[in-house]
C-alpha cells in the first residue's frame, strides 16, 4: 500500500470542490495516494468570538485526535473558516512541521473579480501544497517563486508558483525538479 493523503472538509460547506483539489495535490506528490474523506462538523472549540475567527492551532489538535483513528498517513482540512494564531491578524493555514496534520482557509482567498475566476483555485492549490510541504518538513524558502515562500498577504500567494523550487523540490524524493 502508498503512503496516504487524507483531504478532509472541515465545516458543512466547502467553497472550493475537494475531488478537483485532490487532483491537483495527487500531481504535486506522486508519492501518495490522495484521498477525500468525509466532512468533519465545525470546531466550536477553536472559535474565538472577540476576534470572530477560528484558532487554527486548536483545529491542528483536533486533527491529531482524528488522524489517529482513521487510515491516512497525513490529512489536510480544508474549511472556509477565517483562521488566526495568536500574534497574526489571521493565517491562510498551519502545519505541524514535520508532522501528521495540517490546515487551511479558502476565507481570504476568494476574489471579487469576474476576470480572474481561475485566480481563486490557484490561491488554494498554492495554499494546500505549502501546507502539505510543511507537514513533510519543509521551511519557507526565501525564493519568491518557491510555493513554500511565505504568504504574508495575498500578493505572496499570487505571485509565488504552485510548484517547490529546486532546493525543496530535491528535499522530496518524490518531486520532479526542473
């Protein structure tokens, strides 16, 4: 049997269609068998109503208790919650770096523009792939281009590719690099 990528949706709505993510991601890292799996309900726990924002922390916690009892090597959740970690205004995602688990909000990574439709997939692709590199211990990278650049705001996340550069590419045995 493959190593094993679990997406799981996290909330009852996901704006962005896990199959087509998983697609995507399954490029990304050959190594693995990406599969969906069945939504989790919202984490009540790690809302924060002051801030009107979800601790993504706390969800990584409850995605250590998940990963646990099911039959995936990693798991990435996809929830379209506004996220935050203590001393950020908010976060498009989180990892445990190496690690079993990881996070992401397709919240701020909508766009308004009718122009750029595809924009709003490639955000999350971008956002999905950083976050699976993390949990696969890979750092930011301090190449702009790097999908492990990180995304202060959404102008990083536009304009690095949703591809490792060569540097971390070679850290993945699994990654073709140019």
């Amino acid at each position: 049997m493959s190593d094993t990528l679990g997406l799981v949706q996290i909330g009852s709505t996901c704006e962005y269609p896990l199959d087509t993510l998983r697609a995507q991601v399954s490029e990304k890292f050959s190594g693995f068998q990406v599969r969906t799996l069945q939504p989790l309900e919202e984490p009540r726990e790690a809302y924060d109503s002051l801030r009107d924002q979800y601790h993504s922390t706390r969800i990584l916690a409850l995605l250590e208790e998940f990963v646990a009892t099911i039959r995936v090597d990693k798991l990435l959740g996809v929830t379209p919650f506004d996220l935050y970690v203590p001393g950020m205004n908010f976060v498009f995602g989180e990892a445990r770096c190496p690690g079993r688990v990881a996070v992401i909000s397709t919240s701020r990574l909508k766009t308004a523009s009718v122009n750029k439709l595809n924009l709003f997939g490639e955000r999350v692709v971008k956002e999905a792939v950083h976050e699976t590199g993390h949990m696969f211990g890979l750092k930011h990278c301090s190449e702009p281009s790097c999908v492990m650049y990180f995304s202060e705001r959404l102008a990083d996340t536009d304009t690095k590719q949703s591809n490792f550069c060569r540097d971390c590419g070679l850290k993945l045995k699994w990654v073709e690099v140019e």
